[in-house]
C-alpha cells in the first residue's frame, strides 16, 4: 500500500493567508498552514478545571 501524499501547491491557508508550498492541513473543513492547525487543535481540545 502506498502512502497518501498530502502535499498540495500553491493553496492559501484559510486562516492566516498564506501561501501554502508544503503540507497542506484540513480542520473542519478548511485548509490550513501547519501552524494555524496546530493552532486549531491545540485551541479545540477541553478545558480542564483546575478548581477541583
């Protein structure tokens, strides 16, 4: 079985705008530069209480 390449040229990061030459990342939907997914899914992860 081969493995998927995700590398897609010239596609703009739904977030911050730039241009994408390297890894493409997809959440929710839209594409995103390595750095705004991260961002994203550091971002979407739940709180935890710290009060307990």
């Amino acid at each position: 079985m081969e493995k998927s390449d995700k590398r897609i040229i010239n596609v703009k990061c739904g977030k911050c705008g730039k241009l994408i030459s390297e890894d493409v990342y997809e959440f929710e939907g839209v594409k995103l530069c390595e750095d705004c997914y991260m961002d994203e899914v550091i971002a979407s992860q739940p709180k935890k209480c710290v009060m307990k």
